[in-house]
C-alpha cells in the first residue's frame, strides 16, 4: 500500500498545473545587431595584398576550393566592413532574454560577461541549448552596471576561458594590423 500511495503523490506532483509569475520586462534597450566600424582604403588594400599573395602561393599548389573560400571570406570582410547593421530591441525579463523577436530562457543560459570590441560594450550570455553558443548584445546607452546587477539574479558573473584559437586570434590581431591605429 505505500508504494501505491507514493506513486500517486507522484502522479498529483507531475498533474498539478506549474505557476508561472506572469511576464514582466526588467530592461529594454534598442541597439545594432554586431559592432560596426565603417573601414577606410588602408584597411580594404591590406587585406586585398594579403589575400592576392595567398592566392598565389595556392594557385602554385592547386588548391582551386581552398581559393575559392578564401576569396569569399574577402568578401564577406568587404560586406561586414561597409554595410551598416540594422537595429533591434534587446529585452531582459523575468523568464530570459529576448533579442531580434527570439526569446531565451534562463534555463537554457550557463553564465554572462561584459566584452569590448571596436570600442563598444557587448554582453555576452552563453547559451547550452541551440545556436548562436553565445549572444551577443550590443549594450549601446544602456548602464552596464544595471545590466549586470539584473542578470546576476538569474546567471553567475564569469567570463568564458579563451581557448588557443582565441588566443591565438588575439596575438595575430596585435602582431598584424589590418590598419594604422590613428
């Protein structure tokens, strides 16, 4: 008799409807969707004599796909470097992040940390469930302080290790200049 007894306190936990706290927005801010710095001409000639001596090298060992993709990653450099990005809401709420009309949940979220690329602030949530691995936000105007004091409710305040491409990533970028830093 107290197995079934058990069984059925089981079965009334899993019946019984779960109460959610109704939907309630924390923070809402609008901003673009990546960094953008507009390039100029030393940038785009940099990367074209880069690119041209790379060909080369592979026209000489015929690697026709390892050029191909090589000349598309120019251009997606070129769009990225001259095409604006366009603007979305950014919304913290008691039930997660919601970014570009897509929504994340708190479950979903492992830890948060604030970055700086290009000379602007970017949140980044890691996500363990589907992709992107990790949001990025732009936090544009919006108070880094008060963005950090909302999501420690929810997430821990820690910065994901850099792994060697990263960091590999960091010594090229700071070795090789794509253009003057004036």
């Amino acid at each position: 008799m107290p197995a079934q007894n058990e069984k059925q306190a089981r079965t009334l936990k899993t019946e019984r409807p779960v109460q959610r706290e109704p939907l309630k927005t924390l923070l809402t801010w609008r901003a673009p969707i990546r960094p953008f710095k507009r390039r100029g001409r030393e940038f785009f000639t940099t990367i074209g004599a880069i690119v041209f001596l790379l060909v080369l090298i592979l026209l000489f060992l015929k690697e026709w796909l390892l050029i191909a993709v090589i000349i598309a990653l120019m251009f997606v450099s070129y769009v990225m470097a001259t095409v604006e990005p366009e603007t979305v809401e950014h919304q913290i709420t008691n039930r997660g992040i919601v970014t570009g009309g897509r929504s994340y949940h708190w479950e979903e979220m492992d830890r948060f940390w604030i970055s700086e690329k290009l000379n602007q602030k970017i949140l980044n949530v890691t996500n363990l469930v589907r992709l992107p691995r990790i949001l990025q936000l732009l936090l544009s105007e919006v108070d880094e302080t008060q963005v950090k004091k909302i999501l420690s409710q929810y997430l821990p305040a820690e910065e994901l290790e850099k792994n060697w491409v990263d960091k590999a990533s960091d010594w090229l970028s700071r070795r090789v200049p794509l253009e003057s830093s004036s």
